[in-house]
C-alpha cells in the first residue's frame, strides 16, 4: 500500500494526514466557523437545516481575509505545504471553500465530484478539515479510484445510472476513519464520494477548502464535464470571485493569492 501522499492521491482519490495542527490551534478557527454557521441557521433556512442538517448556502460564502482565523488557516505554511507535497504543485492558489455541519441524525450527502462545481479545466484539490471529532460511521464515503475515470463519466455507456457505474469500475468503497480537530483529508476533484449520515450526538462541522495549480485558468464549462451537473454552484463561484473575467483568464484576485511551495 502507498505510504507517501502523492501515491496514496493517484493510487485512490484520496489521502490524509493527521495531526497537522493541535486542537489549540484551531480554537480560533472553530469559534469563527461557528459564528458563521449560526447566521447561515438564521431565519427561514431554519426548517431546511432541521430537516436535512445540511445547507446549500455553506459552500456559498466568499473566501476572504476578513475571516481572520480561516483565511490564515487556509493560507499558512502548513495546509499549502501539505498541498503542495501530495500534488507536486510548486505555485498554488485557494479557490473557494465551504463550511459544512451535519446535525446529529442528519441523512446522507449524495455522490459527488468536485470537480462538477469549478469554473476551471484546472485539476483540484480539496482539503476537508474536521472542526469537530467525526466517528467513521459519520464521515466521507468513497469510491476508490474513481478518479481515474473519464472526466464525462458519469453513468454507463448503456444508459445505466451513476450507481452502476460506481459499482461496476472494480476498486473498493471505503469509508474514512475516526478524525479528531487537527486532522485533514485530502481529495482529488474527480474522486466519486459522498458524505455518510451523521449517526453522532453532536453537529459534524468541518470547512471544505478548494486549491488549484497557479496556471488554473476560467471555464465556465470544464471538457468533459456534464454541464448541468453541479452548473448552478459553479455559476455562483464564478460570481462570487471572477465575474470580471473573461474565459481563458488566469484565476487570480484578491482571494486567491499565490502561494509557493517552500
């Protein structure tokens, strides 16, 4: 098995490291994802997020230096550094990032790409980073490999659903273990994987940061990529940060900084 995090990305789809940060340090960052969430479950989104423990508006909030204890987290040497080793990026950019609780007896987040909802041809990386202990049975689910497939695959030549295919490309799911406020996963952008219910007694509160090479540049419509799956999220990260840019424009702004691998 693959020790070294580039191998684990390519052989699976996904890696992790644990321990990157101690539990003090991310006290600041726990405290400030927890004001944020509290104005996401204001008002009439209430009745969504009791329902279903998850709101779309999460993955909807603006990456920016004004969230003093996320920005730094997400732009410090550690994460960058550790993005840069399983990639082999020597310049990178955080694109976007989310902010996703679960409440206890929540139900499960459907199989995904993340790839789908990124306004670039770029290759991604996602970094999710539990800011709460999280149980294996209440964590990510994936199918291993998957990355491998072909970027428009998305169901079976024969008209087959998505659950065939991920069924029938012959690796392993597997379930990732027990994380404590510290650890971090990190998966590539075509891995199919999908968010298991929170089968805890307490919210499963975790970011979910988007990284790119420094040479990403905008598509609205990535090749390959079935255009409606993920359009609508993909629409707004375009509004959100690069509604100036033209198509072919380098990915670059105020909060997307250039960070080198050191």
């Amino acid at each position: 098995m693959p020790t070294d995090l580039a191998s684990q990305l390519a052989a699976f789809g996904h890696a992790r490291r644990d321990g990157l940060w101690t539990a003090a340090s991310l006290q600041g960052v726990q405290q400030e994802a927890l004001a944020l969430w509290q104005k996401l479950s204001e008002g009439p989104r209430l009745e969504q997020l009791a329902r279903t423990g998850a709101d779309p508006h999460g993955c909807e909030l603006r990456l920016s230096p004004r969230h003093q204890a996320i920005w730094a987290l997400l732009t410090g040497g550690n994460l960058p550094r550790l993005v840069a080793e399983a990639t082999g990026w020597r310049g990178l950019r955080p694109l976007h990032f989310g902010l996703l609780c679960k409440q206890p007896g929540a139900s499960m987040t459907g199989w995904h790409r993340d790839k789908d909802v990124i306004p670039s041809d770029a290759p991604i990386l996602t970094c999710w980073i539990p800011l709460t202990s999280v149980r294996a049975n209440s964590g990510l689910h994936y199918a291993e490999g998957t990355a491998r497939l072909e970027a428009k695959q998305g169901s079976l030549a024969d008209g087959s659903p998505l659950e065939a295919l991920l069924l029938r490309h012959g690796m392993p799911f597997v379930s990732t273990a027990d994380f404590q406020p510290g650890d971090v996963d990190l998966h590539d952008g075509q891995v199919w994987h999908c968010g298991l219910p929170n089968r805890m007694a307490h919210p499963r509160l975790a970011l979910a940061a988007c990284y790119v090479p420094a040479s990403a540049r905008l598509n609205p419509n990535p090749a390959g990529f079935d255009p409606p799956r993920g359009a609508a999220l993909r629409h707004r990260i375009r509004e959100l940060y690069f509604a100036q840019l033209q198509p072919g424009d380098l990915l670059v702004g105020d909060a997307h900084p250039l960070l080198e691998a050191s």
